[in-house]
C-alpha cells in the first residue's frame, strides 16, 4: 500500500482534517498498545501512521499560518 499524498489531506475540509488528525492518533495507540501486548503483526503500519498524521498535522498547520497573517495584514490596514 502506498503512502498518501499531501495533495489529499490538502483537499479535505477543517472538519474532515480534524477528524483524521484523532483518528490516527487513536490508529496509533492501538497499535502501540499491540506492540506491547506483542501482537502487532505489521511493523509497518507505524511508518505509514507516522507518516500521515504528520501530513495532517501540516497541512492543519499552513491554514493556521495562512488564517494568521490574512488577519494580521487586516488589522494593519
């Protein structure tokens, strides 16, 4: 299974990105938890989690700057 691209997370909704975001978050507990209990079966999964939610957490992170500084140029004017 590939990686996800950036592009998607870019395309989904502040909710939509939110929801991700906790979902993997949970995704990764569990599969700590698993690691734990040793009944993780695909190491793997952690690199692709990993990956994802930095993705997310980016993308989340570029709107917030972007939000910032419209609202500071408005307030400048």
């Amino acid at each position: 299974m590939p990686l996800p691209k950036i592009e998607e997370a870019r395309k989904l909704s502040d909710q939509e990105l939110e929801e991700q975001i906790i979902a993997i978050k949970r995704e990764l507990f569990e599969l700590r938890f698993q690691k734990g209990t040793r009944r993780l079966e695909k190491p793997h999964q952690f690199k692709h989690a990993r990956h994802r939610l930095a993705q997310l957490m980016t993308v989340e992170r570029e709107r917030q700057l972007k939000a910032g500084s419209h609202s500071e140029s408005e307030a400048a004017e």
